[in-house]
C-alpha cells in the first residue's frame, strides 16, 4: 500500500499533466498535426491557470477550516498529551550530512507542540513518524525529531518516539501500540491544517479519542484576485489533490 501511495501521489502533481498533455501532443506531432496544436495550447492554458493562486486556496481553506484552531492560550488540562505526526522534516538523506535536523515548511508541527508543552506542564508529546520515502537513506523522521525536542530542552519521559510508521494509517495504529499508550484517553493530534480531515478520519477509525490541533495553515479567509505564483500555485494544488486521493483511498480501504 505504501508503494501504490507513492504512485498514486505522482498523479497529484499539477505537472505531471502538463507534461502528460506536451507527451501526447508530440506523439500527434506527425499523425494529427491540428490535435498535437490543440493539446499543445492546452498543456500552455493549463500551466498558466496553476499559478492563479485563488482557485487552489479555496480547496485548500476548506479542508483548513473543517477543524477549529485552538488559541495558544487556551487550557489544555484536559488533555493527556499531543500526538504529532511527522511530516516537518526534510529527507533524511540531506539531514545525515548536517549537525542539525533541518525543517521544511511543515515546521510548525514540531515547533507548535514543543511551546505548547512549555507552559502545560503537564502534557507529553508522542511523534510519529519513520522514513516517508520509497528508498530514503538517513536517520528516521522520528530520530531527527529527537535531536529537535532534545535541543530544546525535552527529553526523557516527556516526549516518546515511534519511527516505523510511514503512512498515517500506520502512525495511528503504530502509535497505538507503544507501551503505556491508552488511545481512550483524550489526546490532541497534530499536524498541518489541510492534512487533518484525513487524519482525524483515520485516528478515529483505529480507536483513538482525538482532538484537533491544527497547525502549519497555507491560507486565509480569502486570496487577492491578482494573486500569482506559479510555484505556489503547483505546491497547493498538489497539497489539495493529494488529500482528496488519500481521503478517497482511505475510505476505500475502510480506514477512514
């Protein structure tokens, strides 16, 4: 399944299309030269409607806000502990040549939960996370998020590892069965925003009793007509087409 993922997810990239379309039409070139034309302006249109940045913002403000932000202020006592999952790590080939852990744009998943464990006391972190790539080299995700929490200060009981998961089906199984793991207990889930639908679906499918702590948000309420990027414009629409694959696949599956 893990693998099929990895295909899978190759289909979500907005140029994966474009390229399909430049393929085909030079294919055509030869054979039906007013098709290969046709395909060929529309691999063009399509590639310049990817940057528009306010279509791929709305898909992805709604999956952002199916679950409420909770304030920094706000009191977590209920709460036994917050269950991150990975996903804010580069690969872990480029982390074994360096001293540090290097963080990409998810970052906020780490960088939330270690100041909400400062001022609650009380809560532990448990991460989440082994190696997201077909044949990655280097330390795991959960061993490069060891060195994090330990430069910070968090070490010993208040935070725990799990680092042969690789997809969030297996972190919330996985992760469940760590030692002194009680999934009925009230814990927080954290990951980035647009990821929680799918991740909430499925923590709750495995049993475990979750509140959403979204982080890592890429939109607002709204996004200036006149907003353009083509590079913004295909990471988003990627981020969006990859959880609409994974939510239906999920279900599918009966996970979510």
């Amino acid at each position: 399944m893990f693998v099929l993922g990895k295909l899978l997810s190759a289909i979500t990239q907005p140029l994966f299309w474009v390229i399909a379309l430049l393929f085909v039409a030079v294919w055509a070139f030869t054979r039906r030269p007013a098709l290969a034309r046709i395909l060929t302006a529309a691999a063009l249109g399509l590639l310049l409607l990817l940057g528009w940045l306010p279509a791929p913002n709305a898909l992805l403000h709604d999956l952002e806000s199916r679950y409420a932000e909770i304030p920094p202020q706000a009191d977590l006592g209920p709460y036994v502990g917050m269950v991150v999952l990975g996903g804010a790590f580069e690969h872990g080939y480029i982390a074994q040549d360096h001293r540090q852990p290097v963080l990409n744009d998810g970052a906020e998943r780490m960088v939330a939960p270690a100041a909400a464990v400062r001022v609650q006391a009380h809560l532990q972190i448990v991460f989440t996370g082994g190696e997201g790539t077909v044949f990655g080299t280097g330390p795991s995700e959960a061993q490069r998020a060891r060195v994090f929490f330990e430069s910070l200060g968090l070490a010993g009981d208040r935070v725990r590892y799990e680092s042969a998961s690789r997809t969030t089906y297996e972190n919330a199984v996985l992760t469940a069965q760590l030692p002194g793991i009680n999934t009925a207990q009230p814990w927080l889930l954290v990951t980035s925003a647009w990821h929680m639908p799918r991740s909430m679906a499925v923590f709750r499918k495995a049993g475990w009793n979750v509140t959403a702590y979204p982080v890592d948000f890429r939109t607002g309420l709204t996004t200036p007509w006149a907003e353009y990027s083509l590079r913004e414009g295909v990471t988003r629409w990627q981020l969006v087409l990859h959880e609409w694959v994974g939510m239906l696949a999920y279900g599918l599956r009966g996970w979510a």
